[in-house]
C-alpha cells in the first residue's frame, strides 16, 4: 500500500475541501470515494486534470 493510499484512506474528506477550493471545476462525483478504490480515484482525477498519474499523486501528498 502506498503512501498516497494511506493519506486518501485517513482522511479524504478533509481533503476534498482543499482539492474542490484548487480545482473547482472538479464534481462530487469525481471525488467520490471508496474504500479499496484508490486506484480508480486517483484515475478519475487523472483524466479530469490531464495530469500523470505521479503528479496526480504527488499533488495529494502535498495536500
């Protein structure tokens, strides 16, 4: 299990307020989440940014 993993498991929906204040165009539906789905998440934010899955995670992790 990654690090980008633990961090959405703990506490995404603390984080979905600051993902939703720098990317507000981003909908409930694309931060829906989960357990066991990260992977699929972290997809769905891929393809709405066009961002590579590392900076995808990257970003998370210096939320």
């Amino acid at each position: 299990m990654s690090a980008t993993n633990d961090k959405i498991r703990g506490n995404w929906n603390q984080l979905k307020g600051k993902v939703k204040e720098q990317y507000g165009e981003l909908t409930d539906n694309d931060l829906a989440y989960e357990e066991g789905q990260e992977d699929q998440l972290i997809g769905r934010l891929q393809e709405k940014l066009g961002q590579t899955k590392e900076e995808v995670t990257n970003w998370i992790n210096s939320l």
